[in-house]
C-alpha cells in the first residue's frame, strides 16, 4: 500500500518561501555581478550608437528594420507568459498554477519593460522619444493616431499598467506579512507598499473581485497588445508580411516563447532557491503539455502562412520565401524549425522524455528558436523589396549584439533582485499540501 | 467597545456570525480577519460591490474621452494623408480600445483601494487581531478572528452567542 504524503505545515511554506529575501548566496552575488557587467557593456555600446549614430549598426537601405525589431517583437512576445498562465489558469480557478503566477507575472512586467526600450534604441535619437507622446509640435502638429507607431505606444503603455497592478494586487498580503520581519528598511518597504493591510475579509473580498477582473482585462489587453506588433508589420504592403493571419500568429508565437520562458525560470528559481517542493514535476509536466501544445499550434500556423505564399507563387512574394528556404536566411529558417519544432516535439511530445531536465532544454530551444523566427519574419522582407534593384543584405554589428545580449542580462539581473525582494510564491495563496515524490 | 473571537473553523465562526446578526449586530459592525481569504456561505456577511459597474464606468469614460480627443486633434489641424479620411473610427479604433482599457485597468485599481478600505480612513483605535496559522489542510484557512463593535450592554450576549457558536476564545478590547 502507498505511504500518505506528508503534508507540507504552513509554517514550513513560510519559511521556505521566505528564507530566500533574507540570504545573499555567493553564486547568488557572482551571478548578479555577471549580469550586471554584460548590462554595463551593452550600455557603453548604446552609448557609442548615440555619439556616432545609426551607421554603426548594420541597418541600412532598404533595411531599416534590424535586431531592435526582432529584440522588441521577442520581448513583448515573452511577456506574454504571465498573462497566459496567470489569467487563464485564474479565470478558471486551476489550483496547479498557485506556485506558478508570481514567477510568470514577474516575467510580464519585466519583458514589456525591456520590450519597450528597444523602439527608443531604434529611434536613433532617443532623446526625441518624446516625439511620440500626444502632444502638438512646434507647428501645431498632431500625433497622427492613423499610424499603428502610435497604437503600439498606447498598447504598450496600457499593458505595462495592467501588468504592474497584476504584479502588486496579489502581493499586497504577502508584504503585510513581510512588515512584521526583517530588517527596518525592508519593514519600511513592505510597511509602504502593502498600504496597511490587516487580512479583513472587506480586504480580502476586494482583493479577489479584483483580480478576477483584471484577468479578464488583461487577458483582453495581451491579445490586442501582440496583434498590435503584428500589425506593425501586416499593415504595410510588403511580401510575406501583408496577411491575415499575422494576428493570432504572432500571439501564438507570443504564447509559445512565454512559456518557454516561464519553463526555463522556474527551472533555474526551483534549483537556486532550493524550492523543489513547490516547483514539482507534476507543475512542469503541465507546463510542458502546454508548451507542447502551442509547439503544435505555431507549427500549423507557420506552415499556413508559407503553404499559401508558396501555392501563390507570386514572384514578390516568392522572393522572400526563396530568401528564406533557400537564400541567405536559409540557415535560420532551418534552425528555426528545428529548434521551435522537432526538439520540443521529440522531447515533450514522448511522455518518456517529458522529464524536468528536457522540458528545461525544450525551452531553450524554444527561446532561441522564437527569436530566430522574429529574424526571419522581419529582414528577408526587408532585404527584398518590391524594387528589385534595392535588394540587400543584413548582418548585425557587434554593437546590437552587445545591446541584445545587454537586455537578456538585465532581464536575468532584474529577476534576481525581484526574487530577494519579494517572494516568489504567492503565499497566502498557497496551503499546504502533500509533498509529492519527485 | 470591540470583542475578539477565535475560531479553528470556518464553520463555527459562520455561525457566531448568524447568532451575532440575529441579536441585533450590524454586519458593517462586523469584521472577519484571516490569513487567507474565507468564503461563507451567501447571506452570512455579504460584501456588496461595486467594483465591476466602477470598471465598466472608467472603461466607459476613458475610451469616450480618447476618442473624442483623437477626433479634435485631428480636426485641429486637418492633415489629408493619401486620400484618407481625416477622422476614422477604424483608423482609430485600435487605441480607442487600448484607452477603454487602460480605463477599466485604472478604475478597477482605484476602486478596489476604496472599497477595501486601504486608503479610506479608519478607526485608528480599533484592534486589528493576529489570526495564527496551523499546519492545517483541506481548505481550512487555519485561525480566523472575529472583530465585533458592540455596545457594552451588548457584550455579554456577543461572547456568550461566540462561546456557544465554538469560539475557542473570546477577548474584550477598548473602553465600554
């Protein structure tokens, strides 16, 4: 007969969930100071871009459009792994996500944060950012709100707001709990931010009422925000970019690389924290059906989006596609289906092989595989345009490298110190339960 | 004055409460504090909320207000590009949406701060109890505390309809 699990005491769940915001580890610190020194040489590299301009980079005509698209199209896409996970699973009152939605929405907020860096980058002259905000020129001029530049910052502004709020609603009680330890500048903060919370039911029923709107709010707000960025591109009339589908592809894709994302930090978090009771397998192995399931369905919606292009056979269009199959972007095309198709196929898709360890390097794979079809979706439409005679190529400089690689350092170094702030499990709303054998 | 109640089970403090309310006892005078958040049973201590209406009525005004703002920007200096209409709500209607929104969004946050009482001033001399957690499972929340407002001639019946309801404590706090 199988032994009952033991029950994980509440008092445990605190501690555990806890003891991290209180311990500086030495890989701990080694690690933030890595991220910090590849963040640093990004900024000096931006810095550069600023003082010699926009010909440092490999953009130029017909290319205007490089890695900074590609950063800000992946971005915004890996943002999309707390909405998914966090409202979904909400709205319909999934417990496996408890130990999940504060390390997803966490990721939210900071891949949009990030994500919304790379258009002032792009702008050349960040300091006229400003430019875009509602406000008329010195010749009375109006924003023109027709343009989808435009609807992008208004999507990115609302989502940023509805995922901060997302982020701090639930951790409001955990913060109130906080107060009553810790050091004075962390009882001042917690104290601050947690506005006086005492657990009255009042509070309690507003908390709840709240949230659950805000799922479906911002469930709303992510669906628009990525259809948005797709229409950045399907809004123009270039080959390969001009279609229908770009939408709920995009928003796909979008899914498919949170997810992945959400996997792989949790992977780490489970490891450096030592929180293998509430990181279980069971919470990967759902995760991992999940990611397999959208494996499935961005690789449906890459082979409609080329099977029509190629049946067309139109010569515009067929230009891009033979740049992509065949041409110079072969190569990442190539690696692109592999990585976002067959690895995770295989390792998921086996129930054998859906162990913590391959969802861990589906993953990855996913992550490099998502960026790599940002690459592909953005420059070999550029590369060849309607005019024949403007073809061109497009490879990065080491400078956008340096600022792409910047921006993983700063997302990995801002959820460090999110993770010795605050912690990364909901507590109040996780009770204790039985350990599971993993 | 205030009583505090301690109950071990939800069940128990469900009904101190329906005792406390049939002997007279305002729910508005009546507050349930635990570590995590308790449902009971409907009619038990209902909180009515305004939370979703206020939402509807902030995403209401705030696209209302976008739209019409997009429209006198656009006539204030009317610029014809390609052919195209000055205004047009497909044009527009993608921010429209985005500010309906981000209306929703500012209200239901607002909202939820007034109506939990976090930014509304309150009874500084009323004690806020400390629920103690158990190592409990089965959505058991653990503690609960009952805070009671009473009048002093009203406190003997409020502990004794606690004590019968299975309080496992019962505490009179602040002057009578």
């Amino acid at each position: 007969m199988a032994a009952t699990p033991d029950l994980l005491p509440y008092h445990r769940i605190r501690e555990d969930l806890f003891r991290p915001l209180s311990r500086v580890s030495r890989p701990y610190m080694l690690a933030t100071l890595i991220a910090f020194i590849v963040g640093a040489a990004g900024l000096v590299a931006w810095s550069f871009q600023l003082r010699r301009g926009m010909g440092v980079t490999g953009l130029q005509r017909p290319a205007f459009w490089g890695v900074y698209i590609v950063d800000f199209v992946f971005w915004i896409g890996i943002s999309h792994a707390g909405t998914l996970i966090s409202a979904i699973l909400r709205l319909t009152d999934a417990a496996w996500r408890k130990p999940v939605t504060r390390a997803a929405e966490a990721i939210t907020v900071f891949a949009l944060m990030i994500g919304g860096m790379f258009p002032i980058i792009h702008l050349g002259r960040a300091w006229l950012f400003y430019w875009l905000l509602p406000y008329p020129n010195s010749r009375l001029i109006w924003p023109n709100f027709r343009s989808p530049l435009l609807w992008d910052l208004t999507a990115i502004a609302t989502y940023v707001t509805g995922s901060v709020i997302y982020l701090y609603l639930p951790l409001i009680p955990d913060m109130a709990q906080l107060a009553q330890h810790n050091t004075p500048w962390r009882r001042r903060l917690y104290r601050a931010l947690s506005l006086g919370w005492t657990g009255s039911d009042r509070e309690w029923h507003a908390l709840e009422r709240a949230m659950k709107l805000m799922a479906c709010i911002i469930l709303a707000v992510a669906v628009s925000v990525h259809t948005v960025v797709a229409w950045d591109f399907a809004m123009s009339v270039a080959p390969m970019w001009h279609s229908t589908i770009f939408g709920p592809y995009f928003v796909t894709g979008a899914i498919f690389s949170g997810i992945a994302a959400l996997l792989l930090a949790m992977s780490i978090i489970r490891k450096v924290l030592h929180l293998e009771a509430y990181f279980t397998k069971h919470t990967f192995n759902r995760l991992a059906k999940l990611l397999l399931l959208m494996c499935l369905l961005w690789f449906y919606f890459t082979l409609a989006e080329n099977l029509t292009v190629w049946y067309g056979n139109e010569p515009k269009e067929m230009a891009v596609f033979g740049a992509r199959t065949r041409g110079h972007y072969a190569p990442y095309f190539w690696t692109m289906m592999f990585l976002n198709f067959v690895v995770p196929f295989v390792l998921l898709g086996v129930r054998r092989l859906r162990t913590i360890a391959n969802a861990t390097i589906a993953s990855v794979s996913v992550l490099i595989g998502m960026w790599l079809e940002r690459f592909v979706i953005v420059v070999p439409t550029l590369t060849n345009p309607r005019l024949p005679s403007a073809s061109s190529f497009y490879a990065p400089t080491w400078i956008e490298v340096a600022i792409t690689a910047a921006t993983f350092a700063a997302m990995a170094m801002l959820y460090m110190i999110f993770a010795k702030l605050f912690p990364i499990i909901a507590v109040w709303e996780f009770k204790p339960h039985p350990q599971e054998d993993d | 004055m205030y009583l505090i109640g301690e109950f071990h089970e939800k069940a128990a403090a469900a009904a101190a409460i329906r005792s406390l309310r049939a002997s007279g006892i305002a729910p508005a005078d009546l507050d349930v504090f635990s570590e995590e958040p308790v449902e009971f049973p409907r009619g038990v201590l209902d909180r009515p909320s305004h939370l979703s209406l206020v939402s509807v009525a902030g995403a209401i005004v705030s696209g209302t207000l976008a739209t019409a703002f997009i429209w006198w920007t656009q006539h204030d200096y009317k610029l014809v590009t390609g052919g195209m209409p000055i205004f047009s709500f497909w044009a527009t209607g993608v921010i429209t949406f985005e500010m309906t929104m981000l209306g929703a969004i500012v209200a239901n946050f607002g909202w939820f701060l007034w109506e939990s009482g976090l930014v509304r001033r309150r009874d500084r001399s009323a004690p806020i109890p400390a629920p103690t957690p158990r190592p409990v499972a089965g959505g058991d929340p653990g503690s609960l505390c009952l805070r009671v407002r009473c009048r002093g001639n009203e406190a003997a019946q409020a502990i004794d309809a606690m004590r019968s309801a299975g309080a496992i404590d019962v505490q009179r706090r602040g002057e009578a």
